[in-house]
C-alpha cells in the first residue's frame, strides 16, 4: 500500500469527522450532513453519540455496515494485508480490523490468516467432511434429491414441494440435497434468472425451499458449477452464508454438510457403513452409468462408501458398482438452453430410498423408489378434471365450424 496515499485518505476521513460534528452540533438534519459531508448514517450516529456522551470522536469500524464489508472485500481478494495497513485507511483500530475480518469469515468468506495477515480465497476448500449426525439403527429410510436450481425460471417448485409432501407422508425425517440448491450467477444464465446475487438468492431459497415438520434437509453445494461461482469470484462459501441466512429466519430445518462431498455415518447395531454425498464436476456421457462407474472405480479399496449419492448429471439410475449402492439423484430443474445446445436431457424427479444393515453393519438390502416428473404441460393437464378437457374440446371443435 502506498504510505502517503494511505495519510491522505486518513486526513480525509479526520476532515470529514470535524465537519459532521460541526453541522451536528449547529442542528443540521442527519440527512442533510450525509448529503453534504458523503458519510453514512452510521458515522452520523456514532458521532452524535460522542458529542452526547463527551467522548472524543473516533469513528470505529462497523463490521456489519454493508459498505464496509464490500469494501473489506475488495482490498482482501487482492492479495494478504495487514490489519495496521487496513486501519490507518480506514481511521480506525486494529483490533476494529480483526474483528471485521473475523466477522466476514463467520459470514460465509474463505478467509484465511498467515502470520498476522489476512486475505479472502478464491479456492473452494477441501472436500470430504464428515457429518456428525449419523443414522443410528439397522433400518433406514430416508429421501434424495438434487440440483433444485432455485433462483432459476427453468427450475420445478412443484416437483419441490411434491418431493416434501410425499417424504412428509412416508415418515421421512432425513432428507439428502446432492448439491446445486441454487443456481448461482454467470453471464451465460443472468437472464434466466428471476434473482441475482448471493443474498437474493439465499433469500429466494428460504422463501420457496419446503419445510415441514420434523424433516432435515443434510445439503453440500456442488462442484466447479453453480454455487462455486461465488467461490471463484468472491471467495464466499454460499453454504454457510445460506445457513446464516436461515439461522436468522428461525430455519433449523437446513444442515450444510459441505463442499463438493460429505460423508454421513450409518451406525447400525453392530457396526457401521459410510454413505457418501457427492456432487462431481465433469460432464454427461451417453451411457448413463458411465460417470457412477468411473468414480466407483477410483475409490481406493478402504475408502469406498457403501451407498453414493450422486448430483450434478441431471439422471436418475441405480446401479451396484463393486458393492456400492450407487443413485444418481436425478434433478427438480427443466432442460435449459445450454443443456439443449449441448445434448443435455433431464431427469426430473425425487427417490425414497429404504436399506437394511447386518449384524457387521455391512447393506445387505436396499430398495430405491424413484417418482418420475415430466414436462410441466403434462402434470398441469393431469390437474384439469376430465369433464372439463371435454369441455374444452368441445369448444375447439364448435370454433373449427
């Protein structure tokens, strides 16, 4: 940072903060000082709290006021700063600093601290967590689904919500999201979009994603697409910004699990398995078992799970892959304009899966039930009673003569 720079726009900031008290203290309005003096109305209030309680006039850092997270943001995507270099541009502590760069790494930011530096990731962290909240029991029931794509005009609320209700109806109280909760933002989608941004579309997902009572929905976000976006652009973690988001609405109902994978512990009664949750990168292949089987093939013998949920491919298959039970979880999201160009066809639809484990908690039963969705005309066509599709033939017939 250049020394001089940084002086001048510290003397800047001092000026600025005389001329607030000066037309606080004279009863100017605190809309009026924000035209004129360009400070925030947080500044405003924080100094007229000094003038009132004879306290010397030092402005400190707000880590939640938008305009000093964004600006934070910008100078730590740059490379690693000093908390020293950030405070004398900012007029402030470096203990106002540190909290306001902790307080972006609680919002969801990948900040990292080197040595007494700090600076934002644009690198998705390192995949396979652990969940810590296992499947306890020999028997399991649980539901599947993936890539919801909310915020997008291609993606299914009515596949959504039919999932829920039918997971509500069989007693399913856990259900795994394979990645892709939103759509996130790139050029090539922007008008395909009904929201843009993060917090819009983290608002968007806790006012349309389902909710009902007793059921957990365990989520990751995906790999290389989508919610990664935010990862390379802006080194924000769209998973936990989304479970804050939901924390603050009174949501309990939304597990981040991860990045990329998670894996969930099935505690049976006398040992336990590994199911695996994963949203891959890489493309589709025409043989629809091709990408279940490659990856199969690429876990080490010890670290194979015993059933894998797969997202990101868009179809729905169940195949039996050197003893893993693998479901790709199919999609809530109609066929897009790049899916089209590229030859890309979608499965729509949700699965309900029930397994058992022997006495060495090895799955010797599963049993998987996929329900299939097709394009939107043919299930708005189903809810039209018959009498009044008769009807309206009828009319288009008498209009023909």
């Amino acid at each position: 940072m250049n020394k001089h720079t940084g002086d001048k726009n510290a003397s800047k900031r001092i000026g600025d903060v005389g001329r607030i008290r000066e037309l606080l203290e004279a009863g100017v309005s605190r809309r009026r000082i924000m035209s004129e003096t360009g400070a925030t109305s947080w500044q405003v209030r924080k100094a007229g709290a000094a003038i009132a309680g004879k306290r010397p006039l030092t402005l400190q850092l707000d880590p939640r006021s938008p305009i000093v997270r964004s600006e934070l943001v910008k100078r730590l995507l740059r490379g690693f700063l000093w908390p020293a270099a950030l405070a004398e541009t900012f007029g402030c502590t470096e203990a106002d600093i540190a909290d306001a760069v902790r307080h972006l790494g609680e919002s969801g930011y990948n900040v990292l601290w080197d040595g007494g530096r700090a600076r934002i990731l644009r690198e998705p962290p390192a995949p396979a967590t652990h969940d810590h909240a296992p499947l306890v029991g020999g028997a399991h029931a649980f539901g599947v689904i993936s890539d919801t794509h909310l915020a997008s005009r291609y993606a299914r609320l009515d596949v959504l919500e039919a999932a829920y209700n039918a997971f509500a109806a069989a007693g399913i109280r856990h259900v795994y999201h394979a990645g892709n909760i939103a759509d996130g933002h790139a050029p090539f989608n922007r008008f395909e979009l009904l929201c843009h941004g993060a917090t819009d579309q983290a608002l968007y997902v806790l006012d349309h994603y389902p909710q009902r009572k007793g059921i957990t929905t365990h989520f990751i976000t995906g790999n290389c697409c989508h919610e990664t976006w935010w990862f390379l652009r802006e080194g924000l973690d769209f998973g936990r910004y989304l479970t804050l988001e939901a924390r603050d609405r009174g949501r309990r109902d939304l597990n981040y699990l991860g990045f990329a994978e998670a894996d969930v512990e099935l505690a049976g009664d006398g040992g336990t398995a590994i199911l695996r949750v994963m949203h891959p990168g890489g493309g589709s292949a025409y043989a629809l078992s091709y990408a279940p089987q490659k990856i199969v093939e690429s876990f080490q013998g010890g670290e194979k799970p015993a059933v894998l949920l797969l997202g990101h491919f868009h179809k729905a298959s169940y195949d039996v892959i050197r003893n893993v039970h693998v479901v790709q979880a199919a999609c809530c999201q109609d066929q897009t304009r790049w899916m089209r160009g590229r030859k890309i066809d979608a499965y729509i639809g949700f699965w309900i899966i029930r397994l058992r484990q022997d006495a060495q908690g090895a799955v010797r039963e599963f049993a998987p039930t996929f329900t299939n969705y097709f394009d939107r005309s043919y299930h708005v066509r189903l809810r039209v009673p018959p009498a009044t599709r008769r009807k309206a033939r009828k009319g288009k017939r008498h209009a023909r003569i």
